[in-house]
C-alpha cells in the first residue's frame, strides 16, 4: 500500500515547456488526476539523464474548487506509488464509489521490468489531494488472469460500476505471456474485458466486426477510445470509435445488459481515420450527448490537429473551427460543468525534443462556446449546452438519425435510441424541450412516423427521377404539401407529444381544449378554424382524431366556437395517459378479441426485432397493431403504415393467457399493447412473420423461428417518394429524399 507522505508541489510550468505524454487523467471530486506515462528529459535542446524521457512514477493531483491559469496549475505530487509505471493504460473514474482504477499498460521507457502489474489498480483519494494505491482483488481471478494486458485498448466507465477495456495489443513490456514478442513488435490482444466494480466479477466478451458479424481477431478499436453513454434507453451503452482500423462513420455500439453488439452510420463532417487521439463525452440538459475528439495521427497526413464532436442521437459528426498544433498520445477529460482540458502530446511520434507550444503543455476547451480559453479553467463556468451549431441541425427539422444503411439502421430500434428526436416547429431556439431524458421514459418527443410524413411532403416539388423504359426524366414531386395535411401533422405533434411544452394540460382520456389548441404557433400561424378542424377529423383516412363538446366551455367560447369543444388523438402518444380512460380493453370478458392481429414493420428491422426478443413500443406508449391489413380488409383503416414489408401475425389470445399482456382498442380500431413488465411483446406470441407483398417464406410459426430473410432480400429506411412525373414511361424516382424511418413498433 502507498505511503500516506505529505504532498509535495511540483511545478510543471517553467517555459518552455517539457513534453509529458502516454499518460492519463480523470475526474473525482474537486481534482483532476493525472496518472502515468513520460516526460521530457531535454532542457535546451539537450538530452539528460542519458534518455530523451523518463517515466512518471508519481500521481499528480490539481484541484478543481477554484479557477487557474495556464501558467500557474496548482499540481500536487501525491508520494508513494506502489503500481508500476505504465504507458497508455485504462484509467476508470468510479465517481459513485469515489476511487479511480487502473488496468493494463506497457512499461514505460527504462521502467523497472521486474515490477509486477498483474493487477487491477485501485487509487482511493482523501480530501486534500492526495491518496493511496492499493491491489483490488477479483472475485474471479480465473477470468482476470486469463486473458492478458495488453495496452493502448479502448477504455469506458458507466455509471453505476462498469468498466469496459476493448481490443489493445501486448508485447513483453504488457504482460510477461508475450515473451517472444519485443518492442516494437505487438500482438493483438482481442475481445474485451467487462468489470462489475460492484461485485469485483470479470468477465470476457467477444467484439463484433460490423463488416462481417463475426468475432474480432485483430484488436478492433486498438489505439482508439470509448465513451459510456446513458439517458437514451434503460442500458448504459458503450460507444466505440476510431483507432487501428475502425473509422468514424460506422459507430459501434455495446449494450452492457443485453451484452450486444449493435453499429449505426453517422454523417456530416465525419473525421478522417485516426489513432492516438484523445475523447471525452458530456451530456446535455435536454438529452443530447456529445463526444468530442481532438488530435491523433494517420498514416497518410501524419500528427493531427482537428477537433470534432459527434452528436447523440443525431449520429452526426461537427467540425470546431478551432486553431491548435499537431498532437498525438496527449489526454483528455471533462473539467468542471463544460470544459474539456486537453493535457501533453508529441508533435511528432517519439519526438521528445521539441518543446510544447501550449502553456503549461495543456489547453481548456470551452464545450459549449467552441473556442479555446486561454486564460486557463474557470471553476465558475455555466452548465454545458450544446453548441448553437449542434442545436440549430435539430432545429432545422432534421430527424434525430443519420441516414442509415441496410445493415445499420436496426440499431436504434434495439437500444431504444430512436425515441430521442428533434423537434421541428418554428419556437425560438431554446432547446427547452427535452431530446432524450423523457424521450427515454416514453414522453414528449416527435415519433417518426411523423417525422417521415413531414419530411416526405417536403421532398415533393424536388426534381424527379428518371423515368421507366420508353419515357424520360420524371418530373418535379409536385409542390408543397396541401394545407389540410399540415394542419393534421401539427394536431398529431401537438396531441401526441408536445402538449406538455405547449402549457397544454390534457384530461384522463387525452382531450385538450380545442381554443388552446389553435392558439399553439403553429397552428396559428396556419390560421386553423374549427370548420378546418371539423372538416380533417370527419375526412382522416386514419380516423386519427376525436371531437367532443366541452362540458366545461372556456370564458368566451360564445365569441370563440373552438371554445366549446374538446379534441384528442385517438393513439400514437408519447406523452403517458391512462390506457383504461383512453382506450377501449380487449378482454376474453368482453369478447372482442379480434380473430386476427397484425403488426406491420419492414425487412430491414428485422434482425433488430429478432434480437430484441420482440416488439417494444420505443418512444411511445405502446405497440401498434391491426385487425388486418388497412386497405385491404374490410373496417381495418389505420394500425400499420401501407409500406410495411413484413406481416407479425400476434397470438393475442396466447399473450393475454399466458404472458399476462394487456390489449385495448382505440377508437378507430388500432389494438394497443404495452407489452409485458419489461415492455416487450414477446417473439414466443409470433403466431407467424410472413411477407406482405414479398414472398420470404415464413420467418416465425408459433413462435418459433423458422428461417432467415432470403438471401438478396434489400433492407430499406421507408422513406418518402415523390409521385410520378409527367412524360415519364413510369414512375419518376424519388422526388429528394424522405427522412429515414423508425425502427418502432407503429
């Protein structure tokens, strides 16, 4: 165990500035620590000590109760460190428990080999600074000494006790297994190590490769970085990025209670490849959650010197237009409320000569602001927002996902990311309304159904595509969409998920005043009547309204006829209603169990769902089923949108008797279920999964699974078309592009 010494300050900032790098820093408390790694031996351009570095054998501490400058950080030596000195480790900030852990690494330059890091490390800090290091033991030691260290693997720490270390590689200066394997030769060490800092418990798991769905052998996401990220379904979820051979497009993605591996495209300004970078993650008070990458190197542009944030659950890159030198091998964390401080680097790869440019060999990042503060950190600094860039890509009615591919898109359906959306209307830009935090829970969100229909009327009037044999170009998607329909679009956006932001209070059967109603922006601004409103209830194909009078007429609704009525959608909500007053139960008491259920999605959910165990109702409330196929039989109207690819036939009858789920009926005829207690309608109630219009065979019977899709079988994001242009022999393509679809249950 360390030595309880006294702290000793140590002074860091003399310029020019020595190069320190190969470290790392965390968070606890009100200090940042800084762990590991090497420093410059060179003073005026000569080497000292015979090594152009030497190791970092003392933790360092600097407080973060008060602000500082660059040239002058409070850093404190903590004496007495009993763990080995080590490059390139995984440091873990268990802020619940309020220690750090620290696991693998490679011997540091001219470090004492004979040193044993077999271990997990644990650092317990006190309240001044300092802190001791000690051994923690496994539960397991099987497990733990079965695979062995590597280092430079992608590391996170989730909330609650979880630490996860991806892929790395080993050498003799790792770990003693690699005997025969001598710098600069490696090994890839593949997998991944998980840690229940709860339970002290280990265990080994497989990383996926998105390219081919089989298990990794080559260290995926070595050299590269990981961030945990919470607040967008019930699971942490460990996002991976970048490194040996991984790229900044496909984001990779592991569920650590489901123990899967799922992967989403992300667009705008995607990095270029990169290792050695550094990364932090911060979330946003509306449910945003942002993680910034700074630096790194490539082997076609050498030391980089860009930043970039990727936005959740936009999966959508940013460049910050911010001046710094080429880093690599430098770290970082989050400092107070909204800064990233970014400490050391090399300019050049095992360049220890040159001094750092920065003062004090770190800079502070503002996260929210994009700009970098060169007086130093500010211990007073407001709440992280996201940059108004970030928040004007979600105000521009953009939906809350990149475009996605076939074999990416199921992956919001799968974590239940995909209820975490924009918002499009014409507010000011305040971002007041949340994006993830009740999105998770279920409320006051935009689904995507709506999303879809909004962004497919806006894609018509754009030039068509080419036409059929015999015809030429198609022409335009044929204007805007028609009054009616944008009123129908702001009634379902309103009454299914915005009355709350709109101070709008909805009674126990989900009806609002219909004078509140029209005075929401924008409805007003389309200068809605009562006879408009009359007029869309009475004539929705969808039936997705209800009209009733007012009991309790609001002050002047003689002058005001809105006044004396009140309207509701009659399903499709996220904002949470009481099921039993909204909605009709289907009960074997009432006998209006339907003879046949069905619940449409699309091949390219598929593998999603099967993976999932079932339907869930993501964003919104419940799963929507129909009593048929709308359009085809008769009295079916709404329940399924009218591209569904895939038919789930549901054993109703099966889940009320035994999986104890609870059915209703909305009045134009959907059937509802919230699924079970875990919100799930289970797989084991597929009565049978067949295609619509394709003939895939039968996928599920009695269920059971029976088949995979057919080989050839195109997954698709349902989007929006544009109709078919005059002159064309047939039908003109895609009139623009219409906003991916969900991957929920609708």
């Amino acid at each position: 165990m360390a030595r309880p010494d006294t702290l000793q300050r140590r002074d860091d900032n003399t310029n020019p500035f020595r190069r320190r790098a190969l470290h790392k820093i965390a968070v606890l408390g009100d200090y940042l620590y800084m762990e590991g790694g090497e420093t410059s031996t060179y003073v005026d351009g000569q080497m000292q000590h015979g090594a152009p570095s030497i190791p970092s054998e003392n933790t360092i501490s600097i407080p973060l109760d008060t602000s500082w400058s660059l040239s002058s950080t409070t850093n404190l030596t903590i004496p007495g460190h009993d763990p080995p000195p080590r490059n390139m480790f995984g440091l873990w900030a268990d802020a619940k428990a309020g220690v750090l852990y620290r696991y693998g690494g490679e011997k540091s330059y001219n470090a004492n080999v004979s040193l044993e890091n077999q271990a997990l490390w644990k650092f317990a800090p006190n309240n001044g600074g300092g802190g001791l290091w000690s051994v923690e033991r496994p539960q397991n030691p099987e497990v733990f000494d079965g695979r062995p260290l590597g280092t430079r693997g992608a590391s996170a720490f989730c909330d609650g006790g979880f630490g996860v270390y991806i892929g790395g590689f080993g050498n003799v200066a790792t770990d003693r297994r690699f005997a025969n394997v001598t710098w600069p030769d490696s090994e890839p060490v593949p997998g991944m190590m998980t840690y229940n800092a709860t339970t002290k418990v280990w265990s080994k798991e497989e990383v996926v490769d998105p390219s081919s769905k089989e298990a990794d052998s080559k260290g995926r996401f070595t050299t590269g970085e990981a961030q945990c990220v919470t607040g967008f379904g019930p699971n942490p979820i460990v996002v991976a990025l970048g490194g040996w051979y991984a790229d900044f497009q496909t984001v990779s993605m592991y569920d650590t209670v489901k123990e899967k591996w799922f992967w989403q495209r992300a667009g705008g300004s995607v990095p270029r490849v990169r290792e050695n970078y550094c990364a932090v993650g911060v979330r946003g008070p509306q449910g945003t959650f942002e993680i910034f990458i700074h630096g790194g190197i490539n082997s076609a542009d050498g030391t980089l010197s860009d930043t970039f944030v990727l936005s959740l659950p936009a999966f959508t890159w940013f460049k910050v237009d911010v001046n710094a030198p080429a880093r690599m091998d430098h770290a970082c964390a989050v400092v107070g409320k909204r800064q990233m401080l970014i400490s050391g680097g090399l300019a050049v790869q095992w360049d220890w000569k040159t001094n750092d440019e920065w003062v004090g060999a770190r800079k502070v990042l503002d996260m929210t602001a994009l700009e970098f503060r060169d007086g130093g950190y500010d211990a007073g600094a407001g709440v992280y927002e996201p940059a108004q860039v970030i928040k004007d890509w979600y105000y521009k009615g953009h939906i809350g996902l990149a475009d996605t591919d076939t074999d990416t898109n199921t992956t919001l359906y799968a974590l239940g990311l995909n209820g975490a959306i924009s918002r499009s209307d014409s507010r000011p830009r305040t971002m007041a309304d949340p994006v993830g935090d009740e999105a998770a829970r279920g409320m006051e969100h935009l689904d995507l159904e709506d999303k879809v229909r909004d962004r497919s009327d806006r894609s018509q009037g754009r030039r068509g595509g080419r036409g059929g044999k015999g015809g030429g170009r198609g022409g335009g998607g044929g204007g805007a969409q028609g009054r009616d329909v944008q009123v129908s679009r702001a009634l379902s956006r309103l009454l299914r998920h915005q009355a709350a932001n709109a101070g709008i209070k909805l009674d126990g059967e989900g009806f609002a005043p219909l004078d509140q109603v029209l005075a929401w922006g924008p409805l007003k601004s389309l200068q809605v009547t009562l006879a408009d409103v009359q007029s869309i209830v009475a004539t929705n194909e969808k039936q997705r309204f209800a009209l009733k009078p007012n009991p309790t007429p609001s002050p002047g609704a003689a002058t005001i006829p809105a006044g004396e009525w009140l309207i509701r959608a009659n399903q499709g909500h996220s904002i949470r209603l009481e099921s039993s007053s909204l909605l009709e139960p289907v009960t074997f008491e009432q006998g209006n169990v339907p003879a046949r259920v069905l619940h449409g999605t699309y091949f390219a959910f598929w593998p999603a769902i099967e993976a999932s165990g079932g339907l869930r109702p993501m964003g919104r409330n419940h799963v929507h089923c129909s009593a048929g196929v709308p359009g085809e039989d008769d009295g079916v109207v709404s329940g399924m949108r009218g591209d569904a690819e895939l038919l789930v036939e549901v054993d109703v009858e099966a889940s009320l008797r035994e999986g104890g789920v609870a059915w209703w009926r909305s009045d134009n005829g959907v059937l509802l279920t919230e699924g079970d207690a875990e919100g799930v309608l289970s797989s084991r109630f597929f009565k049978r999964v067949t295609g619509r219009k394709v003939d895939v065979g039968v996928l599920w019977e009695d269920g059971e699974r029976k088949a995979d899709l057919p080989p050839g079988i195109k997954g698709r994001v349902p989007q929006g078309k544009g109709p078919r242009g005059p002159g064309g022999g047939g039908r003109g393509g895609r009139g623009g592009r219409g906003g991916p679809s969900r991957g929920s249950s609708t």
